[in-house]
C-alpha cells in the first residue's frame, strides 16, 4: 500500500481541529442554553471544554500508538470488540448526522436576515444539495477551508473586540438562578460544540511527529477554542438585555447589531453561513464514513461499503446517512436536534476514555509516543462525569440515547454476531484478569478443601453404589483427616405421624451401620453412619448439613419423577439452600479409577471442581485431563491463547501429572476416562441470552457435578460478563 505524506505540521494540525469545531456552538447554541441556564451559560461552555479534555488525552495517546488508524470508531471497535464498536459506530454516525442537521436548521436563519424565505425548505434544499455534492465527489480544498476559518475567526474577533466595551455587569444579575441542575442541562446542551477537537486523529498518518504535533495541536486547539466561545458568549450576555437573546435564532447577529450596527451584522451572517455550512458538508462527508467503515468490518451490509465505479464514492453509505439528515430536519425540533447531538457525543466521548484503559491493560502490542497524565483517573472521571452529565439531559436526549444504544446491541445480536468473531483487548484482558483470579481460588482452595462431608442417600442404591459414594467422599477428607458422614434418609408421607414405630431401627438399618463400619476400616478415615426419618428428604438433608457443619454433600443425582416435575426438582432446592458445596454424582462405579478428567466449556475451570478432580487422582495415584472444547474457525487467535496460558498456569499449581486434551463438541472425545468432574450450571445464569458455550459431549463413566455453595460463587454481574467473554 502507498503511503501517505507526513506533511502537516502543528499549525496545520491547529487550523483543522479550530475549523471542526467552531460552528453551530457559537452561532446557535449561545440562545438555546441561555434559555436553560441564563447568564450562567459562560459558565456551561467553561465546564464543558474542561470535561472534554479526559477524552482530548485519552484520543491524543491512541492516535500516537494507531497512526495509521483513523475515526473514533476504529478506537474503539479495536479496545472494546464488536460489541462497543457497533454501539460507537452508529452512535458517533448519528452524533454527526444530528450536529449536520444542526448547522443547517441553525445557519439557514442567518441567510433569511438577508432573503425572505422559508426556512425548512431552505435548510432541507442545502441539505439535499450538500448530498448530491458528497455523492458526486466535490469536496472542500485545503485553501477554501483556511479561507472560511480565517473569515470566520475574524469576524468573530471583531465582534468580540467591538463590542467588549459594550459590556453591562447588570445583565449578569442572577448569575446562578437556574441552580445546578441548569447549569448542567446546559453544559451537556453545548457539548456538542467540542465535538470536532478529535478529529484531527483521522488523519493522524500525515501529521508530521505525530507524538508531539497531535497532542499539542488537540489540546491547544481545545484551549484556544474554549477561551474563545467564553469570550464571545461572555460579550454576546453582557451587551444585550436579559432575555432579548433568549430562545433566538440568530443570537451573534442579534448582539452585533447592538454594538456594530449593520456592518457588523453582515459580518457575522457572513461568517455563520460559511461556518455553518461548512460543518454540515463535513458532518455529510465524515458521518457517510461510519457505515462505510463499519461496512469492511463486516458490522454492517456489503452494500454499504460499495464505493460507485462513476464518482469514486460510497453512494449507498452517502444516500442513508442524507436521508436521516433530511428526516431529522423536516420533523425533529432545533432544541432536540442539539440535545441529541450532544447526548451521543457524550457517550461517545465516554467510551474514548474506556478504550484507552482497554489498550492499555490488555494483552497486545500498544506503544503511544504520548500518554495521558493521571491514568486512569482521567479516564475515569471524563468516564463517569460523561455519565452524569447525560442524566441532566432530559428525557428526550436520555430515550434518544437508550434507543439508539438498545437499536445498536439488538443490531450486533442479529446481524453482527453470527458473522463477525473478534475480539478486542479489552474482552482479552478481562479474560486473562478471570483466569488469574481462578487461580488464585485455586490456590486457596488447598487450604479450604473439605473436612468433614455428608453422603446423603436418598435411596436404596444397592452396596457397589453406596461402596463407591462412600470412598469418593473419603478420598476427599482423607488430606485434612476428616471425616465421612454416611446418613440414609427416609420419607414418609406428610399425612404419617413421626411416631416412635416409624423411627425404630430395623435389621436392614442395622446392616447398613455394619457396612459402614467396614468402609471405616477399609478406607482408613473416620466414617459415622445414621439414619434420619422426615417428611421432606430435602429439608433433612440441609438440616443434617447445618448442624453437622458439613463441608459438602455427596449424593446420587437423581431423574425427575412426576411430583419433581410438578412442584420442582428437589436436588435444585438442595443446591440452592444448602450450606456447603453440593456434589451430585451420576453414579456407575468408584474403583481406584486412575485417569481423571476435569472438563470445562471453554472457560476457567471451577476451583472447586479443580479440588476434588486433584483430591481423586491424589489418593489414586492417577493423572489429570484437562477437557476443553475444540477451537473452530469461529474462535479468535487471543483466545486460544489467553486460555493456552491459563491451562498451562494450572498445571504447574496442581500436585499431580496434567495434561490438556482438546475435545469435539459434535461427540468425538478421547477415550472413556475412569471418572469424570465438571462444575455445575449456575442457576442464575441458565437462561442468560448470551450463554451459546459449546457443550463437552457426556462420557460412558461416573460424573460428579461440583455446585459450589452459593456464599462462594462470583456475584453474578461478574458472571456475565464473563459469559460474555468466554
């Protein structure tokens, strides 16, 4: 591929960042927040270039490390993955679309001070004009770019300049009348009018020492641009009557008319309709772009990616962002147009600074020439003041933003998803961040491994069986010298008295005892027998559990009977209220089985689950498999090898020999193995939507499902998330 010249020095660099911005926030926004805030509107255009400057760092420090890389989307499709990219891509292609329709629902009244015309079918012609242009290929040269901001900053320097003198400090009277609540409205209102300062990052492959020139061209620009809209805002309050400027569609001609007369007015209208135009052929031409972009990531249809063999442009990308540009002037009021403008920015600006703390814990090669002081509390405060500003929106802009949030996932859902499997560094730093936290349970799992444990039997099981429930539970105990609890349950009906007949022991019980005892001897642990009678088997269990301070149940896990089905299954129940873990076991022989396989979905193994694996294949003097799914094509190179690592990590904590065996989820599997050990499901997350992990096929041998009590599980927004990036 050619590449481009580093030609753009920081002037340049200043030039490009000022023009992006300077527009609809100066010459439209002023009367809109006014209305909000009153005089504290200076204030809201201070407040917000201060909480732009997390996300002006957090964008300066990835185009260093990506100068190649161009958009805020391409930022953060790579940090967040797909997911977040998709949310970004329609957000931010929205956020330009509503700032185009901005320029002209607010430019178009500066051109009828001149021409009495109608004003929405003057800003919906200018806009199908702008497309057509865009479609076409036309576009703006450097030089005219240059000219329209040198005009425009000179005309503003003179309104500034002519009409400071003018200043009255009485039209600051009640400086803080709308409160706080106002004053916020109104610092997210002009947001949007900070919008451009990142996008010189687009073009950061032909800036010339892009370590120094982004970072300082951003910042400055920002700087520059801030005093500036304080300044003008500050004069346009000061020279003209409360309220006079209020809810106006022209408030910088307004003004100057008061102190420049109509030179000054003619200055400005000039000024506003170059600006203003200008920012919506650039809003046109760089939001068309999103869909385009997201199109070659194959986050969007082909179609739109298609660039016309006749212009060289993307018309299918161009015509739907025009038509949403052409709705949003025909039917959505000005006031809401710049409220939801702003609100996706915000959003927008947030996950900048999220993606910055993606790269830079994650697991993948990021070397900006410049770093963003104060990490990661600037990224975090521009994260959560971004937040709290949305919530002083208004509802229009909060539903706007939902919707469009909501439209986006449910997007990636149906469309995305079963085509795209990539990952960014955030879902793999998270994934590493899992697995050292699962090994570290691993770790401290040796010192908690049961002591004492309870097998419940819930049935006449025959002697082999309950042979076999009885030494998997000694294997367990025997490392700590613990102690094997072996309890038959009985239930009679409800309707039955407990009666001292129906407690008394019978010869078969007697029996049961002397087994016992036997094991006891045969397997060198201590083993205690009784026998509880009860009307629900399932209470007693838990009961016996509680005031015996069982660490785990063993039990045979049962099939559904009728009254199960009905009323629920009470092996559930016991999972969920018991006390300590709960292993169900799916019983079909237990003789010093020598090869033992932990299998998992694709995820960390449950430490648990590691626990007892370990604990058999020790008293056995056997081996441990690690069974996880087969990768397919689907899976992505960081996660084979984030999982590759963790697996290897394991190894190296457990005391018996391990190795790992990948399986086919269509059946295929090595062979047999003596006992098999895997965690249980967590009821919480059974009908997650996301919960697509492949399912380990079932082996010919005795299972042993491990729930973990509840106190010990993860909370369950951690589990999400970690269904999300397994």
């Amino acid at each position: 591929m050619k590449e481009l010249e580093r030609d753009l020095g920081l002037p340049s660099v200043l030039a490009i960042s000022i023009g992006a911005m300077i527009g609809s926030g100066i010459f439209i926004l002023p009367a809109l927040a006014l209305e909000i805030a009153g005089p504290a509107v200076v204030l809201a255009y201070l407040l917000a270039g201060l909480l732009v400057v997390p996300a002006a760092l957090s964008k300066s420090e990835m185009a260093t490390a990506m100068p190649e890389a161009g958009g805020t989307y391409i930022y953060i499709e790579r940090g967040m993955g797909p997911l977040l990219g998709t949310v970004a891509g329609v957000g931010t292609w929205f956020s330009l679309s509503f700032k185009g329709a901005l320029a002209l629902v607010g430019g178009v009244p500066y051109l009828l001070l001149l021409f009495d015309l109608p004003l929405q079918p003057v800003a919906l012609g200018l806009a199908t004009l702008l497309i057509l242009v865009n479609v076409v290929g036309a576009k703006q040269t450097g030089r005219l770019q240059l000219a329209i901001v040198v005009v425009m900053l000179a005309a503003l320097g003179w309104f500034a300049a002519g009409s400071a003198p003018g200043v009255q400090s009485a039209n600051y009277a009640g400086f803080f009348d709308s409160g706080l609540g106002g004053l916020l409205a109104a610092t997210g209102l002009v947001f949007v009018s900070y919008a451009g300062v990142t996008k010189v990052a687009s073009i950061a492959e032909e800036v010339e020492h892009p370590g120094r020139n982004i970072p300082l061209g951003i910042l400055g620009s920002l700087a520059f641009t801030t005093l500036l809209y304080v300044a003008i805002v500050a004069v346009l309050v000061g020279i003209t009557d409360p309220g006079s400027v209020a809810g106006s569609l022209t408030p910088v001609a307004v003004a100057a008319e008061v102190t420049l007369g109509r030179a000054g007015v003619v200055a400005v209208i000039l000024a506003a309709i170059l600006a203003l135009v200008s920012t919506a052929n650039a809003g046109i031409l760089s939001s068309s772009r999103y869909p385009f972009a997201m199109s070659r990531d194959q986050l969007a249809p082909p179609s739109l990616s298609t660039v016309s063999e006749r212009f060289g442009t993307p018309v299918t990308s161009i015509t739907l962002t025009g038509a949403v540009l052409l709705a949003l002037i025909a039917f959505v009021p000005i006031l809401e147009i710049a409220k939801l403008a702003s609100a996706f920015q915000i959003m927008v600006f947030a996950l900048i600074n999220v993606a910055v703390v993606a790269f830079r814990e994650g697991n993948t090669e990021y070397d900006p020439e410049f770093t963003s002081p104060l990490y990661p509390w600037m990224q975090l405060f521009g994260a959560v003041t971004g937040i709290l500003l949305l919530t002083q929106m208004g509802p229009v802009a909060l539903v706007g933003a939902a919707v469009i949030t909501l439209g986006s996932v449910g997007w990636y859902l149906g469309y995305v998803r079963p085509r795209v499997r990539r990952d960014g560094v955030a879902a793999d730093a998270i994934r590493r961040q899992v697995g050292r936290n699962a090994l570290t349970d691993v770790e401290a799992e040796a010192d908690e491994r049961a002591h004492t444990v309870l097998v419940a039997l819930t049935k006449a099981v025959g002697e082999a069986r309950e042979r076999s429930l009885v030494a998997m539970a000694a294997d367990i105990v025997r490392p700590h010298d613990g102690r094997v609890l072996v309890v038959r349950f009985e239930e009679i009906p409800d309707q039955a008295p407990l009666t001292e007949s129906a407690t008394a022991q019978s010869p078969a019980d007697r029996s049961f005892e002397r087994r016992v005892e036997d094991l006891a001897a045969e397997f060198d642990v201590a083993v205690e027998a009784d026998e509880v009678v009860s009307h629900d088997t399932k209470h007693a269990i838990v009961n016996v559990a509680e005031s015996h301070g069982v660490d785990a149940v063993v039990a045979e896990h049962e099939p559904l009977r009728l009254r199960s089905r009905l009323l629920g299954d009470p092996v559930d129940w016991v999972v969920r209220h018991a006390p300590c873990d709960v292993l169900l076991v799916d019983n079909i022989g237990y003789d010093a089985p020598e090869r033992i396989v932990l299998s998992g979905d694709g995820s960390p193994y449950d430490s648990r689950a590691v626990s007892v694996a370990e604990a058999f294949a020790t008293a056995n003097d056997g081996h441990l498999s690690l069974w996880y799914p087969d990768g397919d094509a689907d899976d992505t190179t960081k996660y084979r090898r984030t999982m590759a690592d963790y697996r290897s990590a394991l190894s190296t904590l457990l005391d018996v020999p391990v190795r790992a065996e990948s399986v086919r989820t269509d059946g295929g599997r090595p062979a047999d193995p003596d006992v098999l050990v895997r965690a249980g499901a967590d009821h919480r997350l059974r009908s997650a939507v996301l919960d697509e992990r492949p399912q380990l096929p079932t082996s010919n041998c005795t299972t042993v499902t491990v729930y973990p009590v509840s106190t010990r599980r993860p909370p369950l927004v951690r589990r999400l998330l970690e269904r999300v990036v397994f």
